[in-house]
C-alpha cells in the first residue's frame, strides 16, 4: 500500500487516522500533521510529506457548511478545492469516486468543491457570502494549502471532511478560543470566554453537539479511506 499524508487542523481529527490506520504495517501508516486553521503550516506539512516519499495527500476533519441542505455530520467528499484567489484545484476523481461509493450505503455523502479561507467563516451572512462567490459546498481552513503543495509538486489529493457547524448556524467565541494554533483543545480558554460572556453558553452547547455528530461521521469513515486510495 502507498503511503498517505494526511493534513488536518485539529490533534482530535489525527488521532481518528492514528487509530484507523494503526493495524496497518508500519511502512504503509500514513504521515499526519496538524496544523490548527493555518493554511500556510498546511502547505509545509505537504511538502515536507512529498519529500518523505508520500504518493498522496488528504485533507481530513471537519468542516463548516455552506451549502444550506447540508446538516451535522454529513460526509463532504471535495470534487475541487476553492482557493481565495480564485484558483481550483481538482482532487483524484477516481479514488474520490471509490471512496464515496463504500460510504455512501452507510451514510450520507456529498461531493461538491470545498473553500478555503484563512480565517475562520463563523456568521449566517458570512457563509451565505462565501457560498455565493465561491458555489463550495464547505469550508475549512486547510485544504487550500494543501492543494497549493499538491499543484506544486503534481501529487494527487483527496479531501474529506464532515461538517460541524451548518450554513444557519453562527459559531460563537467562546468555540472559536477552544482550538489552539496547534490544533489543540483548549478548555480553559473556552471557560473564560464564558464567564465574561454567559449568554454564549446555549450556542456553544449547540456547537459541542454538532461537532459530536461531526466526529462520529469522521471516526466511522476514516478506515475507508485506506481501503480506497492506494494511489
């Protein structure tokens, strides 16, 4: 099996491609790192994965929602990656197809671009924007470095994210405060936020819930990816 290296934002969203790849022999257990939202450590990672010998790369986690149909834990299998300067990038059809194919008897999957953006995307009307400028069903903050590295050096990508926050809902604060700039948890952060601003607590546990959906979608998926994308 080719090695992969997967590219994700937070330390939860790795450790759901550790634990799925781990019975894998070691040579063929995929290279993973996590970046926390910035798109230029996204692009480094994957170069620096292209000079380890990977045969391609994944961007993996979750997502937030821009297409209004799509709802917590739905399955987003990119057919492009939306770059803020306007550049497209396609990602592997045929692999993206097979993957979809498994999955989609278990649960629901869409393919359709993904954006990028370098900040987080977190109002109704900012979604709403973007989705109109950019007709990508998703955002996240990685993929558009990653498919820089893999125009770059002419390495195949896949993505696949699941989304966390809907087009209609707005993320709070004191959710966007839990997330460090290397992609971890950061609990304390997220308290503070709260007992400055309570009136926040209703949408984060809105969030929390969310995300859950989003990460049971993730957790259930990851195996197929390394049943598919023996590039």
């Amino acid at each position: 099996m080719s090695r992969l290296g997967f590219i994700t934002g937070m330390a939860v969203e790795a450790a759901l491609i550790s634990k799925a790849s781990c019975s894998l022999p070691e040579v063929s257990r995929p290279l993973i790192a996590v970046v926390g939202g910035d798109s230029n450590k996204a692009e480094n990672a994957a170069r620096h994965f292209a000079d380890a010998g990977v045969a391609g790369l994944v961007s993996f986690g979750i997502a937030g929602g821009l297409d209004p149909s799509l709802q917590p834990g739905d399955i987003v299998l990119a057919g492009s990656i939306w770059s803020p300067d306007g550049t497209i990038t396609p990602t592997h059809a045929e692999r993206r197809k097979s993957v979809a194919g498994e999955l989609s008897a278990t649960m629901k999957v869409n393919q359709g671009a993904i954006a990028g953006s370098d900040f987080a995307v977190t109002s109704v009307a900012a979604k709403a924007k973007l989705y109109e400028r950019s007709g990508a069903i998703a955002v996240d903050m990685e993929s558009h470095g990653v498919a820089r590295a893999a125009r770059a050096l002419k390495l195949p990508i896949i993505v696949m994210r699941s989304i966390a926050d809907p087009a209609s809902r707005s993320i709070p604060e004191a959710a966007l405060v839990g997330i460090g700039p290397n992609g971890e948890r950061r609990p304390f952060a997220v308290f503070g936020q709260l007992i400055k601003k309570p009136y926040q607590f209703g949408a984060l546990i809105r969030v929390a819930r969310d995300s859950n959906r989003a990460f049971k979608s993730l957790r259930k998926a990851a195996p197929i990816i390394f049943l598919h994308l023996a590039f």
